[in-house]
C-alpha cells in the first residue's frame, strides 16, 4: 500500500474550499455597492445626464446668440424658425434642443411654455434621446445657467415638443 498514489481527501476539500472563497470575492466585486455593475449603471446615468445637459445648453447658447445678432443688428435669414427664437422660454430652448437632434424626445411642463430660462425660476425641460428610450433627464435652467439634472421618466402632464 506504500505505492498508492492519488490525491488525498483532505487536498479535495483544502481545493473546495479554495474555490469557493474566490467565488465569493468574485460575486462580490460584481454586485456589491461599489461592484462593477453598480458603477457600470452609474456611468450610464451620468452619460445621459451630461448628454442632455449639453443639449440644453448649446440650445441656450443658440438663443443667446441670436438674441445678441438680432440686437447688434446684424441681418441674417429670420424667416428660419431657429434663428428666430431670440428668448429662452422653455418651449424655445426646447424647439432648438429638437432642431438640433431630430430623433430625440424633448417636452415641457404643460403650461410652462412662456417661463423664461434667464428668470430666477427657471424652467425645466425633459430630454431623452432614442439610444436610452427607458432613461429620460429632467434639466433644470434658472438665470441662464444649468442648475441640476435628474434621470427618472417623463413627468405626468409635459407638452411633447415635436418640430
């Protein structure tokens, strides 16, 4: 019997238990708080935020700048729906955000049409594009500047812009 050669029972379950352990740490990094999943979410959600977020504010830049061609008096084509808007209410900056990507979803509170994105209270447009259609971002404007973002869905009551 010196001559038998295999492994041992306890070298099986010394190697069981080896496994299992890296098993464990594995699930872990994927799923835990700060798991590769959880930041792969929050990197999505930030991607979409600063997505929408640039579109209201080179919707605003537009506006702006047309406010400024139009008061400099520089003479340029008005009869373009776009370079006419020369006030940032919300349903503007929401007819330049949709101008400007025509596949995107862009609405306003019902009713807010009129307020004004260079007011201290601001206006809010909701934005998602067509690549993150369970995803949308409500922007928040006060005094010309990007105050917040969050990403939910579309609030009860919001006025779909569509040209």
């Amino acid at each position: 019997m010196k001559n038998q050669k295999g492994i041992t029972l306890i070298a099986l379950v010394i190697t069981i238990i080896v496994l299992l352990i890296l098993a464990g740490v594995s699930i872990a990094m994927l799923t835990g708080q700060n798991g590769i999943l959880t930041q792969a979410q929050n990197a999505s959600e930030a991607t979409i935020k600063g997505e929408a977020e640039e579109a209201v504010k080179l919707a605003l830049n537009t506006i702006t700048t047309n406010n400024s061609a139009q008061t400099a008096g520089v003479n340029y084509n008005t009869t373009n729906s776009i370079t006419a808007l020369t006030t940032p209410t919300a349903e503007n900056v929401a007819k330049v955000i949709k101008n400007n990507n025509t596949s995107c979803y862009v609405a306003i509170p019902t009713g807010t049409n009129t307020d004004s994105a260079s007011g201290a209270t601001g206006i809010t447009i909701y934005y998602r594009n067509n690549k993150s259609a369970n995803k949308e971002v409500a922007v928040t404007v006060a005094n010309g500047i990007v105050t917040g973002s969050t990403v939910g869905n579309v609030a009860t009551g919001a006025t779909e812009i569509t040209e």
